[in-house]
C-alpha cells in the first residue's frame, strides 16, 4: 500500500515562503493564507501566477491536503484569479 505525502501546515508554510512570502514560524494555516492573500495584491504578475498555481494544485490535490490547511485555503484564498 502506498502512503501519500500529506501537506500540513509546515508544508503549506514552506511552499508560501518559497513563493517569497513573510511568515512567522508559529503562523496557523488561516494566519498564513491571510498573509498570502494580502502578499498577492501587492505582488508582480510572475509571483501572482505562481501562488495561484500554488493554491490550484493544492486544490485540486485536496486528498492529500489536511482540513485545516485547504479550509484556510478555500476561505483565504480560493477567489484569487
């Protein structure tokens, strides 16, 4: 059987500074989709695109992404285009 990689918070926190987002190291997933949401109208279009295929592919892998982090990322984030 396999066992799917799952994303958690650190992971959804790790991914957002990849991007070029501040964060703290103790921000909650809503904290961190809120900080992404503001980062984005203040962002280029490069770095737009980029946390819109973020949030994408994090959607569309909703298996894998813990309730916690994909509910931030729907309530946060989901209206992003």
């Amino acid at each position: 059987m396999m066992i799917a990689d799952l994303i958690d918070q650190d992971d959804f926190r790790d991914r957002l500074i990849a991007l070029g987002i501040e964060l703290g190291q103790d921000d909650s997933p809503e904290q961190c989709a809120e900080k992404a949401a503001a980062w984005f109208a203040t962002a280029d279009s490069d770095s737009q695109q980029a946390l819109i295929a973020l949030v994408n592919e994090l959607v569309a892998d909703k298996g894998v992404v813990l309730p916690d982090v994909y509910e931030a990322i729907k309530l946060h984030l989901s209206s992003l285009s």
